[in-house]
C-alpha cells in the first residue's frame, strides 16, 4: 500500500493506493474559495492553509480501511510554490520517520503525465503491466494553467519533451482572458459555461504558430487580441456578445492544442493518446481529443478529472509504476522550477 501526498499549489491531498486493488482512498482539501477573492493563488495564504488542513486529512485517512497496511510513502516535491512543497514534503518525512517507511519523491508533471493510465488499471490491476505496454509509445497532452507540453512516453517509461510553449499556457491564457472579460479566478471554468450559449465561429482569434512543423504553442497574442477587441466595445455591445467571445476565445485555445498534437502525433509512430492536467477538465478540449484519436485510430487515454487537477493519487500511482522517475529520500527536497524530465 501507498500513501501519496500533494501539496505544490493550493491542494492538500492524500491517497491510498494498492498496486493489487486500485485507489483505496482520496481525500482532497480545495482553497479556490480562499484565494478567489485575491484574483490568484496567494503562495503565503496556500501554505498556511496546508498546515491547517493536513492534520484533519491524515484523521481522516487513518480511519480508511488500509491505512495500517502502508508500506512506502510518496511526496510532490516539485514544481510548485517552494512553501507549499514544504508542508507536504514535512508531513512525508514525519511520517516516514515514525513509521520507519521508506520515501520517494514524485516529480509532480511526472504524476499527470501518468495519470491517464489510473482507469486502465482500476480496470484490471493482475493484468495492467501487460495493458501498459500495448499503450507504448505513448503521446501525452499536458495542458494546466502552468505548463502546456507534449510528451513521448517509450516502451522503457522514459519521457521525452516534443513540444511546449513559449509564452502562457493553455489555462493561463483561459484565466487571463475570463479576467478580461470580468469573471472571478479561476475564470476557465467560468468561460466553459458561459461558452456553452455562445457562437464560437463570431470571432476570429490569431492560431498563435500555424506552421506544422513549428511544434511550439503560443497564447500570449490570443489575449491581447482579446484584450484590444474588448477595447473596442462598450458595456452594451459586450453584454450582447459575452458569450459569442467567451465561445470564441475558448475555441481558439482548443483548436491550437488540438493542431498541435495532430502535428505531432503524424510525425512519428504511437500505440496510444493521452490527455492530462487541470484543462483536460474542458469538456471541449476532451471531445475534440476523442474525434482526433478516432480519426487517427488510436485509443484515447484522459485523465478522469477528478484526478486533472492537483490531487495525491497521480502521486502514489507514478510512485509505483514509474521508480525509476522518482527521487530517493536521501536526495529529498522541494524543488519549485523542476520540469517534466527532471531538469531545473
């Protein structure tokens, strides 16, 4: 049994997870409604917020059928917001220590890289090894408010960058364009509803790189081009198009993810497509990566989301079937600019 803890932004969480059964517990404090009034995540008010909430969790876990059967620890440390890694990576190793279980550190990016392939084992714990290695090589979209990447994952576990953006990433630009149309943080989600009544073909927004060989991303000229529109209408005429723009800007941000993989996923050789991170929460974003695969003839691989965003069963999971990407207690720190293949 693994106990995952998360803590690199404004999540605590814990998770409880056998190799031979699947997820045997998650539990998850949110801070949204803390920081929602700030317009963004406060890092001082986040790590506060973890000290005070990772008692009543660990309570609360502790009570789960399991919890006595943990045999090896795993912590994020990294990247995140340096306070908040330290309050996970203090709870790990107290525990480690009194329990006198080993620990490893999880490369965060590394957790939702894998996450995709949580349902494939739930499905089928005895057999998964063996289901794992038919979905190799594997092409993963990453797409969160922080990092926008695609990803190879070989037949040997090993991760590969092949692209990834120059300027905001995907949930970035989604947050900072909800911002500019006057919604509350975190605005993607907001965007989405409004969406869902409005014409996404109103308004054209720039494609960021349109090369096809031009693997890069590239957002920050979709919200200055929201921005400059916005400049051009008064209150009445916005009200009118709210929701034709916020359909419109949320499908530009899609549909350069979408060409993106397309590009990427024609110029090689892949058993499988997976999508990851908190944007895979879109429901847009999600049926467009369905068609894409079923075109392409591959089986797509989502998150489910409630594990899209930050949460301690990627961790635990990643832990387990990826050792090799883990970093050992002996060498265990927070570390908050650590990217997806483990450089700094």
């Amino acid at each position: 049994m693994w106990l995952g803890v998360e803590s690199s932004c404004d999540e605590s969480a814990l998770a409880l997870f056998d190799p031979a059964a699947g997820l045997c517990g998650e539990w998850v404090h949110s801070q949204v409604s803390l920081h929602q009034r700030y317009g963004g995540v406060v890092p001082d008010l986040a790590s506060r917020e973890h000290l005070g909430n990772f008692g009543w969790l660990l309570g609360e876990a502790s009570r789960a059928e399991g919890f006595e059967q943990v045999e090896r620890i795993a912590v994020t440390c990294g990247p995140g917001l340096a306070g908040c890694l330290a309050i996970g990576l203090s709870l790990a190793k107290s525990l480690a220590l009194a329990k006198s279980l080993p620990l490893v550190g999880v490369n965060h990016l590394r957790g939702h890289a894998f996450s995709p392939f949580i349902p494939l084992h739930s499905e089928d714990p005895t057999g998964f090894r063996q289901r794992l290695a038919a979905c190799l090589p594997h092409l993963g979209l990453l797409a969160s408010g922080g990092n926008t990447l695609l990803f190879r994952i070989s037949e040997s576990l090993e991760i590969t960058i092949l692209a990834q953006t120059v300027d905001d990433a995907a949930g970035e630009a989604l947050d900072k364009g909800a911002k500019l149309l006057g919604m509350d943080y975190p605005g993607g989600p907001l965007m989405e509803k409004a969406a869902t009544g409005g014409n996404p073909e109103r308004f054209d927004f720039p494609a960021g790189i349109p090369e096809a060989r031009d693997w890069r991303f590239s957002f920050s000229g979709l919200k200055t081009s929201l921005r400059y529109r916005l400049e051009k209408m008064d209150d009445a005429q916005l009200a009118l198009d709210f929701n034709d723009l916020c359909a419109s800007y949320q499908q530009a941000v899609v549909h350069q993810l979408i060409r993106k993989t397309r590009h990427v996923l024609r110029a090689g050789k892949y058993a499988s497509l997976g999508l990851s991170g908190g944007v895979a929460n879109n429901t847009l974003l999600r049926e467009s990566m369905e068609t894409l695969a079923e075109k392409e003839r591959l089986p797509l691989l989502p998150a489910l989301k409630r594990h899209t965003g930050d949460n301690a069963a990627m961790i635990a999971f990643a832990a387990w079937v990826d050792p090799a990407g883990c970093l050992p207690a002996e060498r265990l720190s927070f570390h908050p600019a650590l990217t997806l293949t483990g450089e700094e």
